[in-house]
C-alpha cells in the first residue's frame, strides 16, 4: 500500500497582531492555526488514500509540544501522527529538513506532500531539501496530480508558465491554493481524533541557528482622497502616476 | 569575495530580474561568476566569467552543474533570483551543499558584516539576519536598480549532463504578451465590487494602457471570474510592484499580505470606508463604472 507523508506546520493566523520588542518577535494578539497552504497537502493526501488506497502520516515539528493541528489532519481523514518535538525554535530551513530528515528517513514513505510555503517565515524551503537529503525527486507549486503505479504526474504553475511533469515515486510535492478545497472535520471524526496513535519524538537541537532582528515596518497613514469632478479626478490621477510614480 | 550567481532561462536569454540581480551583487561582491544552463545568445557584461554547459540542460542537471562549479573554486556565496525555479535550486543546493539558504532578500548590506533583510509573516514585520558562513542567498525580484556595467567576461563552456528521473511533459507559457503578476511594475486589480464577471474587462482595459499585469482578489476568484493564478494576496502571490491600483477591492487582511511591499496603492471604491483606504496612499471614492470610462479615455488620448 501506498505510503503518504503529510509536513504540517502550526502558525501564527493571518489575522495575527505581531510587533518587534528589541528585535524580539512579540505576539500583541493572535492564535495558533494549521498553515493554511498544509490543509490544502493534508487534504490532497486523503483524497489519494480515497482513490488509491494509502496510509497517510502527518508529520509536524515545533518546540511546544502542540498536537492540535495533528489532531485536525487526523480529523480530516489522515491515519497517525508524528510530532517531533525540539527543546528550541528553529528557524533555518535546512536545520528543520535535518531534524524531520533524520526522524523520518526510517519511514519509507513513497510520497511526501506539504504546502508551498508556511505563512511565518515564507521560505519555502524546508520540504524541498528534505526531499533532496532523502534523494527524493521534487516538484514544487503543484495544482494538480495524480498517482500512476511508481510515477506521479503533476502540473505546477510558474511565474510565467504552467509546466506537467512525469516524476518517479518516492517524491515530494509542495502545493498551492486551487488544488482541491479542504474538508472540514466531522465532529464525530474530531472525538475520533483525540485517541487516534500520535507519536512524540523529543530532539535536542545541535548548533547553530539563524537569528533574525524583527523590525516593525513603517504604518501607512492613510489615502490622500481625490477629490472633484470625474475628469477631474482622472486628471488628477495621470499627473501623480506622470510625477510622482513615473509609471507612465 | 567571490561569488556565483545563477540564472536558469528555457531561451538562453537572460531577463531584467537577472540583469538586477547581477547589478545587485556587486554590493557584496567585487569578483562575480555567472553560471548558466545553457550557453546564452547574447554574453552580458557585469561579470568576469561565464559558464555555461556545451547544451542545455534541466534544471535538476543544472543544480549538479552548480555544486561542481561552486566546488572548483573560491566562492563565498551562491546568488539567485528569489522565484519559484530559484527556491527549487537553491534548496537542492542547500542539501548538497550543507549550506544555509535564505530566500526573498529585499536588501544586503555590507559593512564588514552582511546583513541581510526579508519579511516575515506574510509582511507583517520584517528581519535582519546576519550571514555568518558561505550561504545561498536568492534575492526578490523588482526590487534593486540596475546600474551601467563594463567588465567584459570570460566564457567557459563545459561538457556536463546527468541522468534524469523528472519528464517534463508540457510546457504552456501563460502570460502571453501581458507581464506576469510577479515582478510586474504596475498591478491592476479587482475585486467583488466589480459586480459581475463582465465587469473584469474595465481592469484589462485600464491594465492593457498601462502595460500592467492583472490580478484579483481572493472573493472573485472563488467565485469562478478570473483563474486562481490572479489571486494576490495571502494565499495567493506576494507582490511588490511600483503602482498597484485596486479597483473594487475592500481590502481584508489577507489581500493586503500581499501588496505589502508595492510601493504606492491607488483604492478606487464607491464605499468611504473601505479598509483599503486605509492602507492606500491615494483614493478615489467612486464607482468605478462611472470613473473608469473617463481615465480610460483620458489614457487612450495621452496614448496618441
């Protein structure tokens, strides 16, 4: 049977208050949601185990013990879980790829899925060295997929292009938004999830990490409104994009 | 400090985001390699050397590329362009390598240190982060200016090829004669208070007389008016153009995650207190089906 891994990240909603103390990050107000691009990897998962028949694994890493949005993809239809805990927070991508690479390298899993990027830092990054510490092809930005035998086909969108690709399985595959819409649990699958197998691996982090200073960006104070008749207005408008923008 | 910076092209020629990122590295970097995938049609100035493979190669091949150059010789950092392709290579390398990788650098300064900055959380605050040891380093596209080179490279063309396990089987190319929404210096957009489908023509129109890129809001996407590849915003593309002009657009949280680094908004909304207004640096409070018409044609006679 097919093996699926699933990399969910727990993060800071879009809604999130955040400023900088010191260079320190500081929460104002906030709460912790599943990355919203990993619903979309978890969902794409099971719709695989539905079609094809798989045992899918969620794998999340963090340093505070959460399981919650383990027990949401668990809810969602995925089969176990695997929650590596580190004693700290890591932000370099290629250091969180070693830690899930060497939890996860025993696994065997034929297909790895996650999002295209984690809504905190952005780096979109880390799922795609793991791939290349397990020496397992990779795609990145995928809207759609299907598995054929020890292949997978996948259409990616670029910047400028869409581009489909024949890959050997084991792979990973990152997605994007358009993929498929995520189910929303049952409350029955969500009292399920609570007694579904979650496996806790506690890591000590080795060496050292990046160390970012946060900076507060500059608050904008407003639109200037326009104001006038329509030709006016329109005037108005050619000359700031004319001088003040040089755009046109 | 040496450095080697990547471009990967399917025509051999190189872009404007590759010429800026060139020009950029110079701030870091007095002694600067281009490594390319295939050799390119017109060899560039700026550098002093130039390699490139005797044909083309793919892009996994062109990563191994990469890693052998960059054990050759010298090189402090590994540069590149911060766009999907980029991050593809750079993680690959970041792998081989053991080397760290930070992407979207909005701006590098050296002072016997380096320090470089991006934005965290979608925008919401951004980071200085100090590199320490040889990294690669992909830096956001339409964000450096390009400034006048000489240096006459420089080229070595190599035998190189690997074998492949990744079969690309189509390529469209989808932006057509517009630009794409990523880099593009002007992005016009609209969102449900265009009220019907129909009503995205006023943005094509506006955006075709400015030479702009099209984009959308996440509310018109679902609702099936445009493809998702318009989508800007938190779930959709990150920008940063010049002018981003909103048409329509209340501007909820997550669409503003992504325009903010464009570096002037215009809000056209008939509602007053429409949020965007808020973040806009000029508004025009109307609707558009009256207001449009009139710069459209106003635009249409500058254009003459």
């Amino acid at each position: 049977m097919l093996k699926i891994g699933v990399l969910v990240k727990s993060v800071l909603d879009t809604e999130a208050k955040l400023i900088s103390e010191n260079g320190a990050l500081k929460i104002v107000s906030g709460k912790i949601v599943c990355n919203p691009f990993d619903e979309f990897a978890i969902e794409e998962s099971i719709r695989i185990k539905e079609k094809l028949g798989a045992n899918v694994t969620a794998v999340s890493l963090n340093s505070t013990g959460r399981e919650d949005e383990l027990r949401y993809a668990m809810a969602m239809g995925v089969d176990n879980s695997v929650l590596i805990k580190t004693d700290r927070d890591i932000v370099s991508p290629l250091k969180r790829a070693k830690v899930i690479y060497d939890v996860i390298k025993g696994e065997k899993f034929d297909l790895i899925i996650s999002g295209r990027e984690a809504i905190d830092d952005n780096f979109s990054a880390t799922s795609q060295i793991l791939a290349n510490l397990l020496g397992y092809n990779v795609i990145s930005e995928v809207i759609e997929e299907r598995v054929e035998g020890n292949k997978i086909i996948a259409k990616r969108v670029l910047e400028e292009s869409e581009e489909t690709y024949e890959l050997n399985l084991p792979a990973i595959i990152t997605v994007r938004k358009g993929i498929n819409n995520p189910r929303y649990p049952t409350l029955p699958n969500v009292m399920k999830s609570k007694k579904m197998p979650l496996k806790k691996i506690e890591v000590n982090v080795k060496g050292d990490d990046l160390s970012i200073y946060y900076e507060d960006k500059p608050q904008k104070s407003g639109a200037k409104i326009l104001n006038g008749t329509y030709e006016e207005i329109a005037d108005q408008l050619i000359a700031i994009m004319k001088n003040e923008f040089h755009v046109i | 400090m040496k450095s080697l910076i990547f471009a990967y092209t399917i025509n051999g020629k190189l872009t404007r985001s590759d010429m800026e990122i060139i020009s950029h590295s110079r701030v870091i970097s007095d002694d600067i390699h281009l490594i390319t995938n295939m050799p390119l049609d017109v060899p560039i100035k700026g550098v002093k050397k130039i390699l490139t493979p005797k044909g083309g190669i793919n892009q996994d091949c062109f990563a191994k590329f990469i890693e052998m150059a960059f054990m050759k010789d010298d090189y402090s950092y590994i540069i590149g362009k911060s766009d999907i392709v980029g991050k593809e290579i750079a993680s690959s390398l970041s792998a081989i390598l053991d080397m760290e990788y930070v992407s979207d650098i909005q701006s590098l300064e050296n002072n016997g240190k380096l320090i470089v900055k991006r934005d965290f959380f979608t925008g919401k605050l951004s980071g200085k982060i100090e590199i320490k040891s040889k990294s690669i380093l992909l830096l956001k596209i339409n964000t450096y200016p390009i400034k006048e080179m000489d240096s006459e490279p420089i080229i070595e063309s190599l035998d190189f090829s690997c074998p492949s396990t990744k079969k690309l089987l189509s390529r469209n190319i989808t932006s057509g004669n517009k630009p794409p929404l990523e880099g593009a210096q002007i992005v016009v957009s609209g969102g449900r208070g265009l009220e019907s489908k129909d009503n995205y023509a006023y943005v094509e129109k506006l955006a075709d007389l400015l030479g702009a890129a099209t984009g959308a809001s996440r509310a018109i996407v679902d609702l099936g008016w445009v493809p998702q590849t318009y989508q800007v915003g938190q779930t959709g593309k990150i920008i940063a153009p010049n002018l981003y002009i909103a048409i329509g657009i209340s501007g909820a949280v997550q669409h503003l995650a992504g325009i903010r680094n464009a570096k002037k908004i215009v809000a056209i909304n008939k509602d007053p207190n429409a949020p965007i207004f808020k973040y806009a640096d000029y508004g025009i409070v109307a609707d558009f089906k009256d207001f449009l018409p009139v710069l459209i044609k106003k635009l249409e006679e500058l254009k003459k």
